[in-house]
C-alpha cells in the first residue's frame, strides 16, 4: 500500500502546475463551504442567543390553554390567575434546571403626551428576572445593549420604555411623563401616568411606532388585575427542552391546571424561516462548489490518463490487472483530495483568523444596532467537507481511468 501512494504522490507532480491548480480550486471549494457554513452557525447561534437572552425570552413558556389560538380576541378568558401562578412557581422551583421563572402580562392601549395620542402595544415584565436571564447570555450579547437610557427597576412602577419611532411620534424624550390608557379586564377604562425611561430597539420595523415595556406592576395596574397571560422559563443550558417540557406538562396537569408549553423554537418563527432559507442557500452552494470542484478533478485526470496511456498499455503488458490500474488513479485523487482538504483547512483558519483580528460589525436581521460579525469554526463540517472532497475526486479520477484500462493493450501501447 505504501508503494502505491509514493507512485501516487510522484504521478501527481509529474504535472506540478496542473496538480497545483486543480489542489488550489479543492482547498477553495472548501473555503467556500466552510466559511459559509461558519458564518451560518453565527447566525443561527445569535438568532438564538438574542431571543432566549437577549430579548429575555427564555427556552420554555407557559400559557393557559387557549390562549394562543383564542386569547387575541378575548385575552381576559384566557389568564393565568394569581393562585394558578403560584401553582406554576412552586412546580417550576422544585427543578434545579430552571434559573428563571417570571410572568409576563400583554399589554395595549392609548399612549399621550398630553395633545395628541397613539397606539401602543407592548409587555409588562419583571425588570430584575428580565436582567437574570440576560447575564447568562454569551459575551457576545451581553455586549449588546438595545435601549438608550436607564434599565427599568422593579421599584419604579411608573417608568417604562417605548421604542424610538414610538417616542418620535408622540415627540417624547427621555424623561417625559405620558399618560397610558386602557381597558381594564372589567371593560372599564384606566388611565395611568407613566414616565419615559429608556428607548428601546424595535425588533420589527412595521411595530417600531407602537412597541413598548412596562414594569409587570404597571401592566397590572392598568388592566386592574393580578393575573398574568405567561410565564417564561429559562433553563440550564445542558437541559433537554423537549424532554423537560414533557415532565413539566404531566406534572401541571397533575396539580390541576390545563396549560399550553411552547418551546423557544416555536415562539419564534423568524428563526425557523431563517434557517430554513440558509440551509437552502447552504445545499446549492454546496452543489455548485463542489461540481466545480469535480469538473476540475475530472479534466485534471483525464488529462493525466491520455499523456500516460502507453504507460497504463505497458503495466497492463506486464501483467497488472484492470482494478490495479484503475486503483492506483483512485489513490492519486485520493491523494488529490487530501491535500486540497489540507490547504482547504489552512485558508479556512487564515480566513477566520482574519475575521476575528479585525473585528467587522453589521446590522443582523431584528437587529437596530450594529453587532461583530463572526465566522464559527465548524470541526463536522470540515471533516464532512473533506470526506466529500476525496469521494468525489476518487469518482471523477475513476471514469477516464477505467476507460483506459479498458482498452486492448496493443491500441493502448499504440496510443499516441
């Protein structure tokens, strides 16, 4: 075996700079998939990271039955009352791998500044659990900050945030009081003062005039009620999710309360879309780069078989059987292959490298702020795209070179 990949090796050089060019468009066709696959795990990583940390959304949220399918039109049916809350807490604190767990309550109503007066729309939150969940974000996020202003406090009821086409309209700067208003879950409608505290990043544009957040006392004020429309859990992040939902699921059906468990995954379609479309966009790259690749691996060896086809008709005179002939072609793409994947990997970590050392930023989707861009390193993939790589050359280099062992050995010594 040894002395078939030293006959490999020299074949391969006996044509330097053809061997070379077909090498240098593997190792490229492997740059070009693995930084794209690279920079597709940022993407899907940070997607994740923002939702579940950043936006404090956490890996696991319960509602009331009903109230993802029913609960837009006639919210109030569909609450969690304080009681079932407490019910919600006590089972969730019995888990070490729940860090957080924190209610939420969906608020909507009439903002003003005291002349004119706009929708908003928005969430009444925890401001401490908000913050818990985002100090167990990655360095990468907890670098982001998506507000201008001061964090709201769990103390301070009357401070809120609303987004910067919200405040523009209403022409509210920081540090100006505003009146909220709304129906409460009686039908009748409240009124509360609040003040403008922070200014917040729209993760969607068309929502960038109406977002808002609200301390979770001041969306209870407002509707006059102690209930909650969710509660949002964070969890350890070695937990299985699915599993976990599972075993929370039966033991809240045992202590009496129907509810809905959704996943972070299925509360945030953008995600899901997302990955869907780069995961498309990642199998045609793949297919286009590597059928580059094997178009080059092919003219490459079927170049190499007609200059040394009185070579193939000698060996086969000498007695070296068809599969021999064709075997030591397969060890030279082999050999091709491997050295590409090589040099592939070489660039790879060259273009990372690069990346990491000067730091480029750019505005993600859902995103207002500019961010770092990154490229992961990918270790399955690489061992994936490598695999791929020789398969195909040793495919490629096989075609001609069972052509040429094919042909009678008189026409192959003749061949000119």
């Amino acid at each position: 075996m040894l002395t078939w990949i030293k006959l490999a090796v020299r074949n391969l050089f006996r044509n330097a700079r053809r061997s070379l060019f077909t090498i240098l468009a593997i190792a490229l066709g492997f740059v070009a998939v693995n930084v794209l696959g690279g920079f597709m795990v940022y993407i899907f990583n940070n997607l994740q990271e923002n939702y579940i940390y950043g936006e404090a959304n956490g890996h696991l949220t319960i509602f009331k039955t009903g109230f993802l399918d029913k609960g837009k039109l006639d919210p109030t049916r569909y609450l969690l009352t304080a009681d079932q809350l407490r019910i919600v807490k006590g089972v969730t604190a019995r888990h070490p791998e729940v860090l957080v767990n924190t209610a939420q309550l969906g608020v909507s109503g009439l903002l003003s500044n005291g002349e004119v007066s706009t929708i908003f729309i928005g969430t009444g939150r925890v401001p401490s659990d908000v913050e818990k969940i985002r100090r167990y974000a990655n360095t990468t996020q907890k670098r982001i900050r998506q507000y201008d202003g001061q964090p709201l406090a769990d103390d301070d009821v009357n401070g809120i945030g609303v987004s910067h086409g919200l405040a523009k309209a209403l022409n509210l700067p920081l540090g100006a009081t505003a009146v909220a208003m709304s129906p409460t879950v009686s039908g009748q409608i409240n009124a509360l003062d609040a003040r403008l505290v922070q200014l917040i990043d729209s993760p969607v544009e068309v929502l960038d005039d109406k977002l808002t957040i609200v301390p979770l006392g001041f969306a209870q004020s407002l509707y006059d009620t102690h209930s909650v429309d969710r509660v949002t859990l964070l969890l350890d992040r070695d937990t299985d999710v699915e599993a976990f939902r599972t075993i929370l699921a039966q033991e809240l059906r045992q202590s009496g309360l129907d509810v809905d468990i959704r996943t972070w995954a299925e509360l945030s379609p953008f995600y899901t879309k997302t990955k869907k479309m780069f995961d498309v966009i990642f199998v045609v790259s793949f297919v286009i780069v590597f059928m580059i690749v094997v178009m080059s691996v092919v003219n490459t060896f079927t170049m190499a078989v007609m200059e040394r086809t009185r070579e193939i008709g000698t060996l086969r005179a000498l007695g070296v059987k068809r599969h021999r002939i064709v075997g030591l072609f397969s060890m030279e793409s082999v050999v091709l292959g491997g050295f590409g994947s090589l040099l592939g990997i070489a660039l790879t970590l060259l273009v990372v490298t690069s990346v990491s050392w000067l730091e480029p930023t750019w505005i993600p989707p859902q995103m207002a702020r500019r961010v770092p861009l990154q490229i992961y390193l990918v270790p399955p993939y690489w061992v994936f795209s490598t695999l791929m790589l020789m398969l195909l050359s040793t495919v490629a280099a096989i075609l001609p070179a069972r052509k040429a062992a094919r042909m009678p050995i008189p026409n192959a010594l003749g061949y000119a």
